[in-house]
C-alpha cells in the first residue's frame, strides 16, 4: 500500500525548525521556498487558467507569510493580484511584515470602511487565495476573522486554501464557526491529522498535495493510505478449489427485531468473496427464514452453545444486533479471544467487550473492533463531544493493549499497536441504518482469508467504498440502500481483480 506521513501540527512545527536548522536557511527563505512549489503546484493544476482577477487574504501569521509570497509571485507571472492583510500591523509575524515591505502593494483591513472595499473587490474576483490562518489556530475566528471569512464564503468565485482551510482546528479536523468552504486546497506535506479527520471533508474541497522538502525529525506513526493504490486487492480464484479456501466465517447477532443486522453482515461477507457463512441468531430472535438460502443459520439456545460450533471456523464477526441484556455474552466473548481466533467485535458486542479491556491476560491481537464515534464513547466512558476532540489519543490508547481498532468516520482511523493508518473515503451516502453491519461482513471476508486485522479493515473499507461509488452511477446518495451497495460488489470486484 502507498502510505503518504500524516503528522501532528505540533510535530510539524517543530519539522520547520528542524529544517531551518539542518539547511542554515531563514523563516523567510522557507516561506520562499514553500511558495514557489505552491505556485507551481496551483499553475500545474490548471488554477490561473482564464482568470482575471485574483484576491489573495492573508492572515497576521505565518501563513499569511505565505499567502503575501504567493501573492508577489502571482503578480510576477503576470496575473492580477489584489492582497489584503488581516489585523494591527504591529502584531503581524516578522516574516509577514518583511513581504509586506517586499510586496508593498498590501491593503490593510481595518474598520467597516475597509471591509466594505474588501467586499467590493471580491464581487469582481474569479479566484480568492485564503491565506488567513494556517495550523496554529485553536479557537473560533472571531471580530475581523469572521466578517472575512463569512464574506469568502458568500463571494461568487474559486476559493483556494493554502495547507488548511480558515479556521479549521488543524489537530482534530473540527470546522470552528465561520470555517471557510474551499474549492481546492494546497496542502504543504507532510500532512496534519486537521486535513483528514471529521469536519475536513466538508471544508477542503480536492485536496492537492504539495512535496516542499520538510522532513519531521520525530518519528509518527501516522500515515494515509493512497486508496489508488489498493485496486488490486482481489485475487483471480483457481479451477481447482473449494469453498474452504475462501473463509468459513460465524457471525453471532440478531436479538429480537434486529435480526436484519447479521444478515446484512452475511450478505456482505459472501458477495465480497466468502466461501461459507452461518449466522447465530440470539436466543430472542424470531424471523431466521429472511436470509439468503446460501446463508446457515440457528437459534441459540444459550450464549455458550457459540463455542461448540467453531470447526472449520477461519474468523467470527460479534455483536452485530445482538441487543445488551444477557451477560452471559461477556464471558462468551472472553473465550472467543482466549482462542485467539481471528475476531471482529462490532456494535452491541462492544458493550460486552468494555469489561475485558483490562484483563491483562487477554491477547487482543487477532480482535478487531470497528466503532464509530458514539460507539467509542460508550466503550470508554467519554463523550462524544470529548471522542470528537481528540479522537487519536482515545484510539491510540486502545490499541496500546495489542488491539486493533477501526474508528469509522468520513476519514476513517485504523489503529494497531505500531501505526496508525489514515482512510480518507467520505461517503454520505453510508449515513444508513446497516451501512456498517455490511462493512463488517466485508472485512470479515478478508480476515477469514488470511489478512491481518488492519490490512482488512482498509481493503472492506474500500471496497465499500467502491460499491458506493457504482450505486451512484444511477443513484442519488440519499436514497441508496446498504442492500444495493452488497448488491454492486459483484460489478465492483470484477474491475477490481
């Protein structure tokens, strides 16, 4: 898999100096050179093509260092630049305050009267450069920031942000009010963990990666996995073979009316390639006669009957409707690791998990848990809101006791004990009740078939993502079923091998 590093703002920050140090160059001989790949990288993307104006918004900082650098290449090449620079010249960056001396073309906005000519001449602009805030910011934009960043977001024109949108908390990808909504942005690698996680999707637009020579000198184990590079995951099958060779797979769920959980799970596991799937429905349910024929299924009458029928058994996916009220589950499940089988836990199967975390004698490595946000705050006693705050440090702390963990959002988190993998597939489409029972089918398919934990949680992510991508072909996403992405997989895994 193509991985691309993915970093803390703070790490970066200590990247730049770094740098600076190692090259013997100044701040501003940075920004110079960080500017010049971002010109190219804009040209090279076809940005200036056909445009007459251009307005370029910096910020007090270091990014507005930045935007004004850009601003005077732009005008270099020839084009039309408007520069406006945000707040009290005295409080501006050293840097910043040197191009400005340098640009000497900049307009300050101070007061009503200037806002009022800023707003004038981004009616006539084709393209707006927003350069007002960078990785630093850990507030909400307020005064001057806000009545900017809202007039950017109302202006009819392209709006580009350099390396992270306005306004957006580079550590955790939460939009603050007034987040500006860019068309493209220009991310100065390595990346930071604000460009992927949450709120990201919705703000950056296409996201254009711009390689400038910063080399953190801490170690991260952090990295985003280039999804172009996983079209290969599905292997041509043999003449000569047999349904054990593609997994055997047990997927325990289904209390009473929400037996439509496993099933879509079961659905998902075979049409990903599974050679055998046997659904044990809870003592509770009553409809097992829905599932497809191809599908095994019983009844059980006790919790402890799951471990009498293991034979032949590659990977058990757990918990997927499978209700909170008999705890008899809790020490079911501690067998189940105890086997040290491969083991996704999902859903309802959390909450029998969280009181085994602790237990020391227990190895996680072959579990898998796939949470998403609300479910991960349960699991540790948070709120979703302080989940949302700092979700790495919550999953990170997780997977320190040897699990692996796939935190499920529009970038999703894929932990284990050594690194941790950054998906970026925003698809709202899968905001459906089932949308992850049949991601979990999906991976369960993978693990049963030999793949390690984390490997599996990215290959079903994408081949759901896949799917989605085929449903849209013909649908809107607001109607789309997670029965009819189950159904794509066949015409999304015959491009694929």
């Amino acid at each position: 898999m193509d991985k691309k590093l993915v970093v803390s703002p703070k790490t970066m920050l200590s990247a730049d100096q770094a740098t600076m140090k190692s090259e013997n160059i100044s701040e501003t001989d940075l920004i110079a050179r960080v500017t010049a790949n971002l010109y190219d990288a804009m040209a090279g993307t076809g940005c200036f093509d056909g445009v007459q104006a251009i307005t370029v918004i910096a910020g007090p900082g270091n990014n507005g260092a930045d935007a004004v650098a850009l601003a005077m290449r732009m005008m270099d090449a020839g084009n039309i630049v408007t520069t406006y620079v945000l707040g009290e010249a005295n409080k501006y960056a050293p840097a910043l305050k040197q191009y400005c001396r340098d640009h000497g073309k900049t307009n300050q906005v101070l007061g009503a009267a200037a806002l009022e000519e800023l707003k004038a001449t981004l009616a006539v602009s084709d393209l707006i450069i927003d350069g007002m805030f960078g990785i630093n910011l850990d507030r909400a934009l307020q005064g001057v920031f806000l009545d900017v960043a809202n007039l950017i977001n109302h202006a009819n024109a392209q709006v580009l942000s350099i390396d992270i949108p306005s306004g957006m908390d580079a550590r955790n990808g939460q939009a603050f009010k007034g987040t500006i909504i860019a068309d493209q942005t220009f991310i100065v690698l390595p990346l930071k963990t604000g460009n992927l996680m949450q709120d990201a999707a919705d703000h950056h637009g296409t996201m254009h990666f711009v390689e400038v020579g910063i080399t953190p000198h801490a170690a991260s184990d952090q990295v985003l996995i280039d999804h172009s590079s996983l079209a290969n995951i599905m292997s041509p099958r043999k003449k000569n073979t047999h349904k054990y060779a593609y997994g055997n797979v047990l997927i325990v769920g289904g209390h009473r009316q929400m037996e439509g959980a496993p099933v879509l799970s079961a659905h998902a596991a075979y049409k990903s390639g599974c050679g055998l799937v046997k659904i044990l429905f809870d003592a509770t349910a009553d409809a097992t006669h829905h599932c497809s024929p191809e599908v095994q299924k019983s009844r059980l009458r006790d919790p402890k009957d799951i471990l009498d029928d293991l034979e032949k058994v590659d990977a058990i996916l757990f918990g997927v409707g499978l209700g909170r009220d008999n705890q008899e589950y809790t020490s079911v499940l501690e067998a189940l690791i105890q086997m040290n089988r491969p083991l996704i836990v999902d859903a309802d199967g959390l909450y029998y998990l969280k009181p085994l975390l602790d237990n020391k004698t227990l190895d996680f490595s072959n579990v898998l848990i796939t949470p998403h946000v609300g479910e991960l705050a349960r699991l540790l006693d948070k709120t979703s809101s302080e989940i949302n705050t700092d979700p790495l440090s919550h999953v990170r702390a997780l997977s320190r006791k040897n699990l692996n963990v796939l935190l499920k959002g529009p970038s999703s988190i894929i932990a284990g004990p050594d690194e941790i993998r950054h998906l970026h597939l925003p698809e709202p489409a899968l905001a459906k009740a089932g949308s992850g029972d049949a991601l979990a089918g999906m991976i369960l398919t993978f693990m049963a078939q030999g793949h390690h934990p984390l490997d599996s949680a990215v290959y079903g992510l994408y081949l759901q993502h896949r799917a989605v991508r085929f449903c849209l072909k013909n649908a809107h996403e607001a109607t789309i079923l997670p029965s009819e992405v189950i159904s794509a997989l066949s015409s999304v895994i015959n491009v694929l091998q």
